[in-house]
C-alpha cells in the first residue's frame, strides 16, 4: 500500500519536474530526514528492500541513456 503511494509521487515529481526547476527537488539533510519521517507517519515509507528494488529499475532504466547523452555531448 504505500510502496504504492511512494510510485505514485514519483510519477507525480517527474510531471512537475518538467514545470519545475530542478534545484526544486533537492533536498537538505534536514529536509531529507523530515520528509522520512512524514512518511513514516503516513505510513508511506517503503520497505528498504522495496526502494531498493525501485532504485535499481530506475538505473536500469536511465543509466544507458544518460551514458548516450554524454558520449553525445562529446562528440560534438
């Protein structure tokens, strides 16, 4: 239930962050931590091997292509 929650913000950050500048999704430490805990409050935070699990789709997914906007950039 809240590894669900957790997708559907990302999907929702990856929407503003196209509005957004990016600088409006880096975080601090503190603000980091407190935004841990309001999740665990709401009970949204997800388990450790879950985000785990999230983050290594994620490389998956955008590693390749950030190696070919580099490689890219080189070349021209």
């Amino acid at each position: 239930m809240g590894f669900r929650r957790v997708i559907e913000d990302v999907q929702v950050n990856k929407k503003l962050g196209k509005i957004l500048p990016i600088k409006a999704f880096k975080l601090g430490p503190t603000q980091f931590q407190a935004e841990v805990e309001r999740l665990r409050a709401d009970g949204r935070m997800p388990s450790l091997p879950d985000l785990l699990d999230v983050i290594a789709e994620t490389r998956a997914e955008f590693a390749p292509k950030i190696l070919a906007a580099r490689r890219g950039k080189k070349k021209a």
